[in-house]
C-alpha cells in the first residue's frame, strides 16, 4: 500500500473528502489572496471576519497537510515530526495512540516491510538544507489564516476530544517493524506527487519594481515607510495574521513567532544573531551592516554621528559684536513703526482684558497650577473650613506661625541618665521638701534609672496635657499682622533734583514801566537785546533788554491785541494786531543797526509785480492791503493789511516772509495766511474747523497748527488736506507753542491744565500737567535750553524742565522746577504773555498791573 494511502488509514476522519473538495474549489480565490488584491465588498476593516465564498491562504496548506487529508509523508516520519513538537497536549497524543491501534488492527502484518524501511530512513541523519526544503514545500512560514479556519479547526479537535475520551485508553509497548524492499520505491512516489500537487497550485508572483524614491516630486530625504498601517497601536492586529499592509496594499505576513527556546537555538546556530534587530512595523529581522554598527558605537560612545565631522574646525564668527560703520538707512527708524497697528492693538486689549476677567491664563500660571494639583495635599484639622475653600490661611489669616516646638529631651530625661544627674540623700530630701510647692524644684520630674527602656511606666498626666496642648492651639492661633506702611515721599514719584537741571530763572530782576494799561503780548527780537510790547493802552513799546528803558512809542489809536517780531535776523520788523488791522512796523534806526533799518524801508518801499498781487474774489472781500501815507510812514507804519473782523492771534514762519493771522468768530475765513514778498493773501479752509482760537507754523516743515476749542488740527499746506487730530482733553483750549524741533506740542487750556504732545507717539497727551489754580493763558518754549514756562490767573510762574532725547525709544523728561511769584493780579487777571530770551536763561511775562518783569 503506497505511504500516503496509510496515512490516510490513520488519520480518517468522517467527511474528509467534502473538505478537500472545497478546498481544491477554491483554489484560484487563494491565487488572488495571495496576488495581495483586497476584497472591496468584503475586507473593508481588519476586524471583520472573511466570508465563506473568500477562501484564506491557510486553506490551500490545508488541503496538504491537515489532520483530515491524506499524508504525503510516511506514519514514521509524521510521529518523528510530532514528536520534535513541544506543543502537543496529553489529549492530542492519546489520540495518535488511539489512531496507531486501530491502524495496527486493520493493516495487521502487511506494514511490518513498510515500517522497517521508515525506521532505515529515520537512522539516517538529516542535514539542514533538507530540513529547510521541507519546511519551503510544507508551506510552515507565516501564512494567513481567516477566523473561520481556525473556528473549524477547533471544533474539529473538540470532536476528537470527546471521541477519544469515551473510548477507553489502551497502553502498548512499542514494537520494531520490520522493513520491506519496496521503501524507497513507496518513498519516490510521494516525492512525486507532492511535486504533481505544486504544480497544479498555480501561484503568481509579481517582481517587485524598485520605483524611484523621488519621481513624485518630493525631494525629502525621508525613507519611504514599507508598513503603512500608520500611526495605530501594534496591538489592534494581535488577532490577525498579518501586521499591516505594504504601498500596494497588500498584507504583510506576521512572522513566525519565537519562544526563547528558539531564541536560544538560533543564538547558538546563526552566527549573525548579535547583530539582528526586528523591525517594529513588518516583525521581519534584520542584519545590521558595518557601518550601522559603527554608526551605533559613535553614539553609545557620545561622539557625532558623523564621521566626517570635524569638532574642532576653526570657529566662523559670522556675527560680531562690532558696530558697523554705515548703517543701513542714513536717518532713524520711525516711532510710528515700533507702535502696532490697530488690529494688532485690538488683539492684545481683548487678551489684556481676558486675563484681567480671569478667562484666560498664562502659561507660567497654567504650569503652576498644574505643578499644585500634583503636590501631595494636607489637610487642617484645626483650620477653618471656609478660609481653606477660599484659598487663605488659618482662620482667614495670610501668614500662620507654626506652633514652636518644645525643645528635645536633655540627660536628665533619659531612661538611664548620667550618676551626675541623679539626685543624692542631700538632693532628695530638698526634693521632699518642695513637695507643696513643686514649681520651685530643679527639675519637673524626678530622674530614674531604668535598666531598659521597656521597664518605663506609663506617664499618667500625657493624655491630660496633650489634651491642654490641643486646645492652646486651637485657642489661641499665632499669626503675624502685616502694617502697610506708605510715606508721602513715596507717592511722589522719583524726578531728578532742580539744582541738578539748572540753569533756569529763579528770582524776578527788572521792572518795565510805561504802559497805561494791561500789557497783552510782548516779543524779543532775534538778538535778544530788545523787547516789543502792546497794550490795550493803543501803543506800541520798544524796550531794551538790558536796562529796561524805553526806546521808542508807537501810537496805533486802538488797543494792541497781539505783537510779534520777525524771525528774520536782516529785517528790523514787527508785526502788530490793532482792531481789524494788520501792521507792519519798523522801530526806526534808534532801535538796531541803522543799515538793516534802512535796507528794510528799501525792500518795502518797492511794490511788487501787479501779476503777483491778484488774489481770488473770496479772499479779496476779506483782506485789504494798504500803503500807509506819509503820516503813519513817519510814525513807523510799513504796511497795513485790513481785515473784515478783529485779530486774535498772529504766528511768523520761520523764514519770515508768511504771516498767520486769525480772526474772531469767522468760520471758514478764520485763518489767512499773508505773504510779504507778494503782498497777498490766501484763505486755506473752505469749511470752518471749528471755533479758532489761534494758529502757529511748524519751525521745519510745511505744517500748519490750528488750535480749536478743544482740538489742534493739524494741516499739510503742500499736499493741502488734514495730517493729525490731536485731542487735548480740555474744555476750552487757550494757546499753544511748538518745541524748537518740532517733534512736541505744548497746549494751554482755560480749565487750569497743560497737555504735552508727543507728535511721533500719539493723538493724546503724553501727559497733563495741572500746575496753575486758575486759567492758563500762555505758555512757552526756549530755543536753546530745555525749558518752557507757563502763566495764567493765579499768582504763579511755573517753569519747568523739558527733555526731548534725539532716542526714539526714550520718552521726554518733564520736571517742575520753580514757582515765580507773579505781579499782583487786577480784577481776575494776572500775568497775559510769557516769553523766554533766544540766548539766555530769562523768562520775560506781560502782567495786566500795567508793566513787564523779566526774570533770570
């Protein structure tokens, strides 16, 4: 009978030809398994089990080499291989015994020949590569077995199970067999249609095609992932046979899993196991090369990966701490670019305003509650409950003291002390004696010794006294009470010291007296050596700085309401508001050098071209220029330029040919600007800005200043529209000045309060000064020093420092210096116009008492 005949005898089991019908059957659905294709309809998640009609690749090794079919191999040789097995339970063997007796029974002697020739095959030793072949041909690598497979499977051994135990269990010796001739020949055969079985089993293997890493386009230099189960816990495919799926989306074969008794053989056996790794995402091992060896020691040993890298190469200093000598711009960067833009500023006052509210956290805050919630907690037994849920102290209080301790026992304490510290007959008896009144004795208890710790009796009173300890803590908690302790010197905040900023003007030093009635405006000429007044007298006084006396009186019929002189030093001119008119005087050849008197009457006298004098009919109804005759010549008038309404205010532009003049309450017509060299006029505003109440140019640029009621506009007379809108803040704004350097802005207001301007930082004050108990009426900047002054009502003259750094980043320094006292008020006014000299540190004020001080 052909071996694989008598495998078949003995291991029949009912229903096996159905079985490996069906499996025979499903063959080519096992070709594309094993293609890698996916099953779309049926294969949509790892968890779900395969259908009946989807055939598994187990099923095809166990058409081969199940229990149930027909063996290839000889009995001896399957009872060799089961017996190498350390997985067969007591059940399975019994089984094979029951198997071997009923095959014994049926074949009877006709085996013996067939059992010798098994037993000449097993003496003979098997090599390796045989050992490996059968394992090829036998299919026991990593394959893929469904959930129905192995469901089957192990109903199959439940029924065996119970078959086997209601048969009763017969033990036998085991027999030699006797051998046949016809072995080899039985042996061949099954060779033979092992090889007619493979080769029915068409399997179609696809190459692998090694593609090119980078023709996608991605020039990363990161290794494509041959896994591509992503990011999910290995252990979502432990019920599976496979451990992911490749980039064709085929499975990938879990390998075959080692026990350490396999591990140990193949530690002994391969000689390349001490440098195989697995790999975590396919299971499969490993063989480091050279250089992954060497890389691995480089770093075990700390030194750079790689070992092409110099550490110690010469240091490239690519940035060095030295300034360069030319800057990348030849002026400094704007203050208007280190302030962020309006959404910017939107974002951080809606965080500002979240973490004030509490609905939003820093991160240090989050860190520490985080670092709190993992503190281990302790819990009062004393404290108040409600202080503890509020986040306070004991009984509400900020900071507890801890109870002190009591100090540790000393010698005499011990249960075996020192001899010196116990008491003698002498010690004893006093001892005794103070039995009345124990407070008195040397000790609070009477020093024993004990010859061991255990023979210490209890003490009676520790209960009692732990008890009276409790309650004093309770009753009577130790906390220290905080004293919050402010000063008035630490309200004020830290300036600078006056006598540090001097110098500046300290003490009243000249009296100018003349006028008859209250002094309005008052000017120094751009030498400094002379000083021009106006009163509501109707004059017109030149003074000398130096000694006070009056050099010339021009009369103007009307009260003066506003003097300015020209800031032009090779013009001897000044500007004076009687009424409605506008007059250009010149104090004549006494006051200043008599050259640049004449060299003015010469430039005056001469009129311009008539092209240049036409103005436009909305500016001609307004403003009238005028020749002065003989008569106002001798008296010192130039020119006269007569308006449609009374004169507020007049400025000079720095060059000293433009001339602004405002006029009360007339709207849009309120500002003209006149121009000397032309003699002409022009209205700049087509609407009115508001209630004007002065104007005044910018010292550099083309700027024009209008202070309204409660606002300074401010206007580019090139591009001719609205640069600034500066909000003052006050209620009636009553004159303003421009720093020298034009990058500040001083406003005065009727409501006793200065506002600092910081043209480059913002639209609102940089800060407000309430120095003065009344109205403040002028104010004023000196061109050299960093002073200005202010002057209202009350019967003071502030003047204070003001530093404007050329640092951007740093804010003015602003420090009150010194309170002059003022002239004596009349009625509700005090002092009307302040001025400083060009070249020195005085300050000059016009008093409504009728006279000028000038202080230094």
């Amino acid at each position: 009978m052909p071996p694989y005949k008598t495998g078949l005898l003995k291991r029949k089991i009912p229903d096996e030809s159905k079985e490996v019908e069906v499996n025979n059957s499903r063959s080519d659905e096992d070709e594309v398994l094993i293609r890698g294709e996916l099953d779309a309809e049926n294969d949509s998640t790892d968890s779900e089990h395969d259908d009946d009609n989807a055939a598994s690749d187990t099923e095809r090794d166990e058409i081969l080499f199940h229990d149930s079919a027909d063996s290839l191999l000889s009995d001896d040789e399957a009872n060799e291989s089961l017996a190498e097995s350390s997985d067969l339970t007591d059940s399975e063997e019994d089984d094979e015994s029951g198997d071997e007796e009923s095959s014994h029974e049926e074949d009877g002697e006709s085996n013996s020949d067939e059992d010798k020739a098994e037993e000449e095959k097993e003496a003979k030793p098997k090599t390796k590569a045989e050992s490996e072949d059968s394992g090829a041909e036998s299919g026991t690598g990593p394959t893929l077995s469904g959930s129905s497979d192995g469901s089957k499977k192990t109903k199959e051994k439940a029924i065996n199970k119970k078959e086997f135990k209601q048969k009763p269990i017969k033990k036998k010796e085991f027999k030699p067999k006797p051998t046949k001739t016809k072995a080899v020949q039985k042996t061949t055969d099954s060779i033979d249609a092992l090889a007619n079985k493979i080769k029915e089993t068409n399997v179609t293997i696809q190459p692998v095609q090694e593609k090119d890493e980078y023709e996608s386009g991605d020039t990363s230099d990161e290794e494509e992932r041959v896994n591509t189960a992503g990011a999910v816990p290995s252990w979502w495919y432990d019920e599976y046979e496979h451990v992911g799926y490749d980039v064709e989306g085929r499975r990938i074969a879990r390998p075959p899993r080692r026990d350490r008794i396999d591990e140990f053989l193949r530690k002994c056996e391969d000689p390349e196991f001490w440098r195989t790794v697995r790999d975590p995402g396919t299971g499969q091992d490993i063989i480091l090369s050279k250089q992954d060896l060497e890389l691995i020691a480089r770093i075990r040993e700390g030194r750079v990966p790689n070992p092409e890298h110099d550490e110690y190469q010469p240091w490239v200093e690519w940035f060095s701490r030295e300034v360069l000598a030319t800057p990348l711009r030849a002026f400094p960067e704007h203050k208007r670019s280190f302030l962020p833009s309006r959404e910017e500023q939107r974002h951080v006052s809606r965080i500002v305003h979240a973490l004030k509210m509490g609905w939003m956290k820093t991160r240090k805050q989050i860190a520490e509650e985080r670092k709190k919630s993992k503190e281990q907690k302790f819990y009062d037994l004393w404290g108040s409950s409600a202080a503890a849920g509020e986040g306070e102290g004991v009984r509400g209080l900020q900071r507890h003291i801890p109870a002190p301790r009591r100090p540790p026992p000393g010698h005499a304490e011990s249960y075996n002390p020192p001899p010196e510290y116990l008491l003698d007959a002498k010690e004893m008896k006093e001892w005794n004696k103070l039995a009345q009144t124990p407070w008195k004795r040397k000790y609070t208890f009477l020093p024993t010794r004990h010859g061991s710790l255990r023979e210490v009796a209890a003490y009676e009173r520790f209960t009692r006294e732990r008890f009276l300890r409790c309650l004093d803590l309770y009753l009577a908690p130790r906390a220290i009470k905080m004293r919050l302790t402010i000063n008035p010197e630490d309200l004020v905040p830290k300036l600078p010291s006056p006598r540090d900023l001097q110098p500046f003007p300290t003490t009243e030093v000249l009296k100018f007296t003349g006028h008859t009635d209250l002094v309005r405006s008052i000017d120094f000429d751009p030498s400094g050596q002379y000083v021009v007044s106006g009163s509501d007298d109707g004059t017109v006084k030149v003074w000398e700085t130096s000694s006070g006396r009056c050099l010339r009186t021009l009369a103007l019929g009307c009260a003066v309401t506003r003097v300015a002189w020209t800031p032009a030093a090779g013009l001897s001119l000044l500007a004076a508001a009687a009424g409605r008119r506008l007059l250009l005087l010149n104090p004549g050849a006494g006051v200043g050098a008599h050259r640049v008197a004449a060299r003015t009457d010469d430039l005056l006298a001469e009129p311009p071209p008539a092209r240049d004098v036409v103005m436009d009919e909305r500016t001609a109804a307004c403003v009238q220029w005028e020749t002065p005759d003989a008569a106002q010549w001798a008296r010192g008038v130039r020119l006269s330029v007569t308006h449609f309404k009374p004169l507020l205010h007049l400025s000079w532009h720095a060059r000293g040919d433009y001339l602004a003049a405002t006029v009360e309450e007339a709207g849009a017509r309120g500002v003209l600007v006149h121009q000397l060299s032309r003699r002409r006029s022009q209205l700049p505003f087509r609407r009115a800005p508001g209630r004007l109440q002065c104007a005044a140019f910018h010292p550099h640029r083309p700027l024009l200043f209008v202070a309204t009621q409660r606002a300074v506009r401010v206007y580019d007379l090139v591009k001719q529209e609205l640069v600034r809108k500066l909000l003052a803040g006050a209620q009636w704004i009553s004159a303003l000045a421009l720093h020298p350097a034009g990058d500040n802005l001083l406003v005065a207001s009727y409501d006793r309060k200065c506002m600092w301007f910081d043209l480059e930082l913002s639209s609102k004050p940089y800060q407000t000064l309430r120095l003065h108990g009344g109205a403040v009426r002028a104010v004023a900047f000196h061109s050299r020093y960093p002073l200005f002054a202010s002057a209202g009502d009350d019967q003071y003259i502030v003047v204070s420092h003001g530093m404007v750094y050329n640092d951007l980043l740093q804010n003015p320094l602003l420090v009150p210096l010194k309170q002059l006292r003022a002239p004596e008020p009349r009625g509700e006014l005090c002092v009307l116009d302040v001025r400083f000299h060009p070249a020195q540190p005085w300050l000059l004020a016009a008093a409504a008492d009728h006279t000028l001080r000038l202080y230094a």
